[in-house]
C-alpha cells in the first residue's frame, strides 16, 4: 500500500535526485557505445527514477507526468523502433538488422552507419524497458487499481 | 502412471547430465566458441561496426536478432502482466 506520506527530506532528496538520474540513464543508452551499458541498463534506470516518485510520492504524482496510455504506448514504440530498423535495412536491399546498408540514407559512410542503428536499437530497447518496469511495478504495488494504494 | 512418470523424469535428466560431460571444460582456449567467433569479434568489431564496446557490437550488431527476441519477451511480459492485473473497476 503506497500513500503519500509527509516527509520532507524524503521529498524534496527524491525531487532532486530524480533529474539527475534520468540524465543518467540518457548517459548509460547513448554511451552504451564506448562504455559498459546499453538500452537494458538506461531502461532501467530510467524506469528506476519513476518507481523512486512512486515511493516517496504517491502514484498519482507519476500518473500526472506519466499517464498509462503514454507508458503503453512508449512500451510498444520501443519494440516498433527496433524491428522497424530492421524492416528499413530489409526495405533498403540489405539482411534483416544489417545496418552498414544505412549509410545509404544517413550521411555517415557505411561503418559509422552501424553504429547509428545500433545506437537506434538501444533507443527502443531503453524505451521498452522503461514503461515495462513502471508498469509492472504500478500494477503490483497498487493491485492493478492505479490509485494511492490498493484497498485493505 | 506416477511411476512410469517419475522413471522419464529421471531417465531424462541422467541424458541431459551424461551429455554436460561432453561439453569443452570451463574456459577451455581451444573449444570452438573460442577459436572460431571469439577472435573475430575481437579483432574485427571495431572496424567493422564503429563500436569501441565490444559486448554492445556482439549485443546490438552482430546478433541483433537475439536482442530482438529477448526485447519482445519483456514487452510480452508487459503487456500479460498488465492484462492480467488491471483492474478498471471502481468495487
């Protein structure tokens, strides 16, 4: 049972904690390139970050920044993103996720176009994560009502 | 029935033991996963996809497609998660 309770150094922490994080999980998806990450680790951070609003406020604070069709929606956009890339490289002439054929389209040459759709699937992959955590969390914690708490 | 249940469970469980013995040994420099793929990867990723990174170019590059899938599989566990727990009703 989640309630919004009054707490102020856990509030005011978490709101301005909760930017900085986010920034962080934008860090981890697009520097997943160069550096240990990728779209499952900025996913879920990035899901992390609401989840921390849900706990130290309540779930209509995250409701009003992030509704459930705008989760649902992100939750299938990201899967869309990715196979989507690859349906492009299909279109293109090229294998199924064969990204160099790319560079056909973007003005990069066809080495760096490879890395362009991986940083594309990372997107969506980061995209999925994201709304799939927020979602099963809300829909556990709150037993599927969406509201302050689930009822005694 | 239970019996001939438990004897298929069992005899089914000594093959799939019998057959790890079969399996390169934990680390083994000369199993094929580590002289044929791994190499190349190592030598060839970053000229080849543009990715300093190589467990993001082997993830996201060159077995996207199994990326792919385990992205579906979560989106999959989304979307029955959220069939079967939300609850739209007022009681």
């Amino acid at each position: 049972m989640i309630k919004d309770f009054d707490n102020i150094i856990i509030k005011t922490v978490c709101r301005i904690l909760t930017p900085f994080l986010q920034i962080f999980a934008f860090y981890v998806i697009a520097h997943g390139h160069y550096s240990p990450g990728g779209g499952f680790q900025g996913g879920c951070i990035l899901g992390a970050s609401f989840i921390l609003l849900v706990i130290a406020h309540d779930i209509n604070t995250v409701k009003k920044r992030m509704s459930e069709k705008l989760n649902t929606f992100l939750c299938s956009i990201g899967v869309m993103i990715y196979a989507g890339i690859g349906l492009l490289c299909l279109m293109l002439g090229a294998n199924y996720l064969d990204y160099g054929i790319l560079h056909t389209i973007l003005p990069v040459d066809a080495v760096k176009a490879r890395a362009m759709g991986t940083l594309g699937i990372e997107i969506g992959v980061g995209l999925t994560v994201m709304s799939v955590m927020v979602s099963i969390f809300l829909n556990i914690a709150s037993g599927g009502k969406h509201e302050e708490g689930a009822p005694e | 029935m239970k019996v001939f249940a438990l004897m298929a469970v069992i005899i089914t469980g000594a093959a799939l033991i019998y057959s790890t013995f079969g399996m390169p040994d934990w680390g083994d420099a000369d199993s094929p996963a580590n002289t044929h793929v791994s190499p190349r990867y190592i030598e060839k990723s970053i000229e080849e996809t543009a990715t300093p990174n190589i467990v993001t170019s082997v993830l996201a590059d060159y077995r996207g497609y199994d990326t792919l899938g385990e992205t579906t599989v979560i989106f999959t566990a989304g979307i029955v998660c959220m069939l079967l727990l939300r609850n739209k009703k007022d009681d």
